[in-house]
C-alpha cells in the first residue's frame, strides 16, 4: 500500500497562488495598455478632426469675407457706370463702356457686343476688345445657330460653353477661335423691357473657364443697362446702318 510522500517544500501551494496571481495582473496589465492605446488613438483622431474643421471654418470665414468685399467693390462699380451712363447721350460710347466693365467684372481677355439687324437677320459686331481682323471677319454678319451669340439670340438666354473643345456645335468654328486665342465664351442676350432682342454680348478666355455667379447676375444687369439705351437710341427696325454706331468695317 502506497503511502502519500511528505512535500519538501511547504511553501509550493504559495508559489503557484503567486504565479496565478502574476499572471492575472499581467493580463490585466497588457489589456490596460492596449486599452490605453485605443483610447490615445481615438483623442489623437478626434484632435484631427476638430483641427480640420477649425481650419474649414475659418477658411470658409476668408472666403465670405473675401466674397462680400468683391460683391461690394462690383455693387460700387456698377453705379458708378450707371450714373455715368445716364449722362451720356451717345450709343456707341455707352457700348464701349459697357463692354469694358463687363469684361473688367469677368476677367476676361475679349468681348464684343453684337447688334441684332432684323432686316437680314444677322448680329453684326458694333464693339469689340481683344480680336484680331480674321475673328472680325469670320463673325462680321452672324447667322449661325452653332455660334454661342446665335444661340442666345434665338433661345433668349445666356449661353456657356466653359471649353469650346468640348462644344459639338461649336466645332466648325474651334479654329477661328484657337486662332483668335480664347477656349471659353459666355453669350449674353440684350433684351427690351418686351422681350425682344436687341443684341447680344460676349466674352472669351483663353482656357477653359466658367464666369462665377456673381459675375453672371451683374453681367445679366449690365445687358440690362445696354438693352435699355439700346431700345431708346437704335430705330424700331433695329438696323445697323444707324450713325449712332460705328460698324467694324472688315476688307
């Protein structure tokens, strides 16, 4: 019969109590950590985020305030035109001024004004900035709907064409407009207070680019303004063989 041996060493129970315990504490130890770690991580996210959206915002305050600033600057800069337009009592210089605010107002690099001549139903150019005699030339007497004036003109509304490359209709004219150096246009209709059109009138640049809304709601006023003296001074057939206004004779 087997007896039971006595234990050499007593204190074998302790050890492995502590081992237990030792390694309970160091699980509980390495969870603390990687929940310590977890928790680092998720300030460090949220510290991120909030550092971007203080960013976002104070970007978007420079924005709007850079916004206001221009609206104001145009505002003033329209009713100084309008105040000197009133005082002039000649078409073609009104149109002058006008183009070039317009131009001035979108940063463009051309513009002309056209003038609607219901007797042979062409826009003929009464003003011009920026083009060379070929451009001149080629839109002298315009009656194509692919033109951007003349989609304006017969769907009354402005049209946009950000890059004339892109443009379907505008492709039996790309090599004018690359040879007269602009790649974007905007077409403006002068219409009267009836809403018969007067003209037309255009911008150009020379990448492709879109004029910002502000831009366009004072463009639109500005085409009010011409529209206006347009309908008072030109005689109700609206013929461009009218001494009010100088006529880019072309060859």
């Amino acid at each position: 019969m087997n007896k039971e041996l006595p234990r050499t060493d007593k204190s074998l129970d302790g050890s492995i109590s502590l081992f237990a315990k030792v390694r309970e504490l160091t699980a509980f130890g390495a969870k603390s950590v990687a929940t310590s770690v977890e928790i680092l991580r998720e300030t460090q996210a949220w510290l991120l985020r909030e550092r971007l959206l203080r960013r976002s915002a104070e970007e978007s305050e420079a924005r709007i305030r850079q916004e206001l600033a221009a609206e104001i600057a145009t505002t003033k800069r329209f009713h100084q035109l309008v105040a000197e337009l009133l005082a002039q009592s000649e078409l073609q210089p009104l149109l002058e001024e006008v183009l070039t605010a317009v131009i001035e107002l979108q940063d463009a690099h051309f513009g002309n004004i056209q003038v609607y001549n219901r007797t042979t139903s062409s826009l003929r150019i009464v003003a011009h900035r920026g083009f060379n005699p070929d451009f001149l030339q080629h839109f002298r007497d315009c009656q194509d709907e692919t033109t951007t004036c003349g989609r304006a003109l017969i769907h009354r509304e402005r049209v946009l064409v950000e890059n004339i490359r892109n443009d379907p209709q505008f492709a039996s004219h790309r090599t004018a407009a690359e040879a007269a150096g602009f790649c974007a246009v905007q077409s403006t209709p002068l219409l009267s207070r009836r809403g018969k059109v007067l003209g037309v009138i255009s911008t150009h640049f020379p990448d492709p680019h879109r004029p910002s809304d502000r831009e366009l709601r004072f463009t639109h006023l500005y085409a009010c303004i011409a529209a206006e003296m347009m309908e008072h001074q030109l005689p109700d057939d609206a013929s461009i063989v009218s001494p009010r206004l100088r006529l880019d004779r072309i060859g």
